[in-house]
C-alpha cells in the first residue's frame, strides 16, 4: 500500500498500536459498513451470488489475518483489491468452480423457485452483464467501485490512476453502459 | 473560460470534484451559469449517472445476510492456527514447488495479496523445514528398506530395479495436480484443502494475535480457551521437536536430492506409511481446532474429561496444613477443649465419596464406575442432589429423578439450519435416532455435551446446569459440506417427558 495518510470511515475507531507504530483497524466496524457493498461489487465479477459472498467473507478472513503491523493505511481499498484478485482467480479456475456447480444444482432447492420471476431476474443480470463486458476491464473496474461506494481517493489508490483521471474514466464508463444496456435492450424488445 | 470538461462535471456530481482554489471554484460555478452549453452536458452526465446507477442495482443480489463477524474471526482464528502448524498440504506443495523448481501448473502464491502487508515471511521460513524432514523420514525409511532387501534371499532383484530409477529423469516425475499448490487461493479451494488436511495442530495461539479489536470479538476469542480446555487432553508440540530438520536443510539445495527422495519412497512403501502415520497421529492430537470447526468430534473422535479439569479441583496437603494448625491455635487461646469446638465428625455421604473420589482419583476405594455415575448424574438430575437419599440411608434404588429428554431452545441467534427441538439421551449414551446420530457425554462440572449429526448438519453442544433440570450453555453448528464454517450461539435446555 501506498504512503497515503490512513482513510477514515465515519464512526470507525482507529488505535494506535504502540508495537508497530501504527493505527490499527477496526474491522467490525469495517465489515458492518462494507460487506454488502463488497458482494455487491464481486457479484459483479463473478455473477453469482453464493461465490461472491464466498469471496467477500475471504477477503475479510484474510483482513483479520493480519497482524497490527500489517494493517492497511487504507482497509476499504485494501479489501476491495484483496476481492478483485480473489474473483480474478475465480474466473482462472472456471472448471473447478463448474464442478462445484454441478454438485450444487444436483441438491434440492430450499424453497419453491418462481419460474416467471427467475426468467426475468436471469435475463436482466444478462443484460448488465452484457453491457459491463462491453466496457474495457479499466472502465469496468472503476464504474463497480464507483458503486460500491468508494471514493474517488480510493479508486486512485487501488487503481493508480489520478484524482482526475477518475472522473473522465467514469464519465466515459457510464456513457458506455448506458448506451450499450440500452442496446441491448432494444435488442431484446425487437427480439424477445 | 473554456468549457468544462465531462470528467470534471461527473467529479463535480460525485461530489469528488477539487478545486485549487475559492477562486477557481467560483469560476466553475460563474462558467455553468453563463454556458448554455456546459449545463447541457451538465444534465446529461446527471442522466448517466442516475442511469448507470440504476443498471447496476438491478443486477445485484437480492438480498444480502452478512454472517457474523465472529463467525469470520473463527475463520482466521483456525487459518492462523493451521499457518503456524506449517504443515498443510498446500504449504507442502509449495515448498516442493522451491524444491523442485517445477513450472507451469504452479500459480503464482502472491497473486491474491497486494504487495507489502499480508505476506508472512516467518511462514516461509518453516515451511523448507517440515519439507526437510519429511524427505529424511523418506531417506531413512528408504535406506532401512535396503537393508532388509540385503539380507533378503531375493537381492538379485535389486540392481535391475535400480538400473530402472536410475533411469528416472524430470519428466517422469509425478506431476503434481493444480489443486495441491493452491495455498492461496478461493475459499471453494481453500475447504477442499482443510478438508484434505484436517484439523491442524495448536501451538500456543494467543487471540491477542489477530487484530481484532471489538469488544464482542475480544470476548469470542476469550471463550476459545475456555473450550481448549474442555476438549481437553492437548499439549502444545515441542517448539525445538522440528529443529533437526535444519541438518538437512541443504537438502533443498539440489533438485538430485529431491529426485532421490521421490526413488527412495518409490521403493519403500514402508517409508511412507510410517510418515503418513506419523502426520496423522500428529492430528489426532488437534482437538482445539475443534473449536471452530470441530471437526475431529463430527469424526468420532474420542472425548475425554480432560485431566487438567480434574487437577484444578484437588487441594494440596500443603495448603490444608496452615489452616489446621491456625484451628488448633485459636481452641488453645479460647481455652476450649477440642471436643466443644469441633463438630462431630458427619458420616459422608455418597455424594461426598464421589465428588471426593472425583478430586483425587488416586482413590482406588471408589470404582471408577462409579465415579462416573455420579458424575452423569449431576447434569441430569431434575429432584434433590445426587447421592442425599443414599446418604440418608433411604432406600435408594432409582429413586434420583433424571431428565433424560430436553427441549432444545436457542436464544438470540439463527443457526444456519433447523436444530431438533427435542434431545434425547440414548440409554448406551451414544446412538441412531429418526436417522440422526447423537451422543452424549457427561463432563465433571454439572455439564454434558452432546454432539447430534443428521446428513452433513453437525451440532455440538455444551451446558451446564444452572437449575433444577435446566441446562444454558452453547452450540457451534456447522455443515460438514461447508468445511470448517462455524456458527455458534447461547441454547437451553429443558427437561421435558419423554415422547
């Protein structure tokens, strides 16, 4: 991590740990406040919402992990590139996650599926998802931390972009997505 | 002005936007109140915004449970247990990767952490070691192997199975699969390996070791070596136990040596049976990891009272001594006989030879049946104390009333799935029931644990009586499927007719 001075959350209490010399992190405070956020942002990764899950609770378990020392100065922008890398090798390990898949859907669903409702759900993510994939993997990946509520001090720091670099790259994500979400749509409603 | 840049715009309505001075802020304010223009593609950025804003929340998921946070923390407490044993699989893996020198299906081990913090160099630095000693173990097995080949009527086979290894080059080496030198990877991955490898050992784990710094986790942490101690039976391994490998540690210098331990365990099957036996006795020790995960009880895995239970509880000579003299002095300067002051001595009770027999169990008068008979009693008695009727010279027989079936409550927590609501006990204390395997077990201080298992849904739960009949204690309950993802909260138990 960077040199930068440590990102606060508000209501996040910081110690100082007198050993190494350095604030300490608290990390419930953290995962209250970013966990959803987190899924979130790796749902869009991964697309499916038991792994991104997985992957979130893995990035907190490796967070806890670290001892005083190792304390991040900025723990969002930690947990976030942490997540990025976890989906990153999800994505590298697609043959064993279709395994895993495959046990799963040979057990019985916990409640009645709504077909109508599940048609419609599994055709909108496949509309985002399409429009986010027509979207450069720089574009994409400042747009969903974007979403997931990070700042632009901490887009910079994760992405080693510039301050205002950020705002033209997301001025141009945005327009991209929206434009090809639209696309795809109007593709949709002439072909249903 | 020249027109306002589209990135600045966003950045404004982001709220992100810096300005280096008042002046220039109210420049940019001056500008879009003047330019036709720039409020129009001020309006339209707010569109995208909204927009893209929108298209993302449609694709989320629908609802998020974040688990507990303890729960997490119980993950990292068992990652940093299983870290510090240094000997995973996968760690194993990856010092054969050093070893070794093999490429292409190895990953790279720092590709899921950013650079700097999360690295532990004192992690590689034990890993070559319990590597080292397992290539002696091999060597050793190996070379013993010889030696009875020697003297064996049937050396003429010798030199040609030799010609054959010494035919061995890399490419003939077993490849090892991908998946045993994941050591850093997804959490699909990272279960399939502590499922692999078991619960691992403990070697002194502080909670102070992880940062954690919430006061509810502080307290989690604090119960853990409560529990270290009802499982009972651990001792930590020898620090200085893994310190020979360094003799060998040059081993790793030289892939020929390696090549020789992959020939030498080819040839002595035996070599590697007593390592592999000598790993798995290792873990067999590792109840503590058991906290978490328990997996080792989900196992079958024995229980026993834990020794250092029972030698809290007993009261040395030496402690007693000081107060009977004090005694003695204070009837002296009363000027009271000691018959006056001293009460009549009371015959013991039962209860009292149990509990007594119980502190000392050097006491070979008392069967040892029978101290574990009161003591199953005490848990479950629901009417009087165990042993006061027999004490009483009542007739005793089966008069003590026990609870032997308890309604099953959890207080303020959801586990993950449905617990039974009744606990019954089965006669030989362990059994089959409706399809769900259950066992009990009574510990010395008035507590019972029962581990219930149905298909991969595992419960093991501790309580203690705290009236008449009524047990309160904790449940860590997981799914086998799931690893060693537990979750645990407060239970009550309630004496209720046996259906």
């Amino acid at each position: 991590m960077g040199g930068r001075a440590a990102a606060r959350l508000p209501g996040v209490q910081h110690d100082w740990d007198r050993e190494s010399n350095r604030v300490t992190t608290d990390w419930a405070e953290i995962y209250a406040a970013t966990y959803e956020d987190l899924v979130r942002f790796l749902h869009r990764k991964v697309w499916d919402a038991g792994r991104a899950e997985d992957l979130a609770q893995e990035a907190f378990v490796r967070a806890l992990g670290l001892s005083p020392a190792q304390s991040p100065d900025s723990p969002r922008a930690w947990l976030f590139t942490v997540a990025g890398n976890l989906a990153r090798d999800e994505a590298r390990t697609a043959i064993r996650r279709r395994k895993h898949l495959t046990l799963i859907s040979n057990e019985e669903p916990e409640e009645a599926p709504d077909p109508q409702r599940d048609l419609e759900e599994t055709e909108k993510m496949g509309e985002v998802r399409e429009a986010l994939d027509s979207l450069s993997e720089r574009d994409r990946e400042i747009l969903l931390l974007w979403d997931a509520g990070l700042s632009y001090a901490e887009i910079a720091e994760q992405t080693e972009l510039s301050h205002g670099a950020i705002g033209t790259t997301l001025a141009r994500a945005r327009r991209r997505l929206v434009d090809a979400y639209e696309a795809t749509e109007g593709r949709n409603v002439a072909h249903p | 002005m020249s027109h306002i840049p589209d990135g600045r715009l966003h950045a404004w309505l982001d709220g992100a936007a810096s300005f280096e001075s008042a002046a220039e802020e109210e420049s940019f304010h001056t500008h879009l109140g003047v330019c036709e223009d720039c409020r129009a593609r001020l309006d339209e950025a707010r569109r995208l915004r909204e927009d893209a804003q929108t298209i993302l929340s449609d694709s989320g998921p629908e609802a998020i449970e974040p688990p507990a946070f303890g729960e997490l923390e119980a993950r990292a407490l068992v990652r940093v247990h299983r870290e510090r044993a240094g000997d995973s699989d996968a760690e194993v893996a990856a010092s054969v990767r050093r070893v070794t020198g093999r490429r292409g299906t190895v990953r790279k081990v720092a590709e899921t952490e950013p650079i700097g913090p999360g690295r532990r160099p004192w992690l590689s630095r034990r890993v070559p070691l319990a590597w080292a000693a397992s290539i002696v173990m091999a060597i050793g097995a190996g070379w013993f192997g010889n030696r009875i080949l020697e003297e064996s009527p049937v050396q003429a086979t010798r030199p040609v199975a030799q010609s054959k290894l010494a035919e061995v080059s890399d490419a003939d080496l077993p490849v090892l699969e991908e998946d045993a030198f994941v050591d850093d990877a997804s959490p699909d991955v990272l279960r399939g390996a502590a499922d692999a490898a078991g619960p691992q050992p403990v070697d002194n784990f502080k909670s102070e070791d992880l940062s954690v710094q919430s006061e509810a986790a502080r307290r989690q942490f604090a119960a853990i070596p409560d529990e270290q101690e009802r499982f009972g039976g651990y001792e930590a391994p020898d620090p200085g136990a893994g310190q020979g490998a360094n003799q060998v540690a040059n081993v790793e210098a030289g892939r020929e040596a390696d090549r020789d331990a992959v020939r030498q365990r080819e040839v002595s099957q035996e070599g590697e049976a007593f390592a592999l036996d000598a790993r798995l006795e290792k873990r067999s020790d590792d109840e503590v990891g058991a906290v978490a995960g328990n997996r080792a009880l989900a196992e079958d895995a024995p229980i026993v009272i834990a020794p250092t239970v029972m030698a809290q509880q007993v009261p040395t000579a030496g402690a007693e001594a000081p107060a009977r003299e004090q005694n003695e002095e204070r009837i002296r300067n009363a000027g009271l006989s000691r018959e006056a002051v001293a009460p009549a001595a009371a015959e013991p009770s039962l209860e009292d030879v149990a509990v007594n027999a119980r502190k000392s169990r050097a006491n070979a008068d008392v069967p040892a049946e029978f101290i574990e008979g009161a003591l199953a009693l005490d848990a479950l008695v629901v009417g009087g104390e165990v042993g006061k009727d027999e004490a009483k010279g009542a007739d005793t027989g089966d008069d003590k009333e026990l609870a032997n079936c308890f309604a099953l409550a959890v207080e303020g927590w959801k586990p993950p799935f449905e617990l039974p609501s009744v606990l019954v006990r089965p006669a030989e204390g362990a059994g089959e029931q409706d399809g769900e395997n259950v066992a009990w077990t009574m510990l010395a201080d008035n507590s019972v644990r029962i581990r219930w298992r149905s298909g991969d849904q595992t419960m093991l739960l501790t309580a203690r009586r705290v009236s008449a009949g009524a047990l309160e204690g904790s449940a860590a309950v997981w799914l086998e499927s799931r690893g060693a993802l537990a979750t645990r909260g407060l239970v009550r138990l309630s004496p209720i007719a046996c259906p």
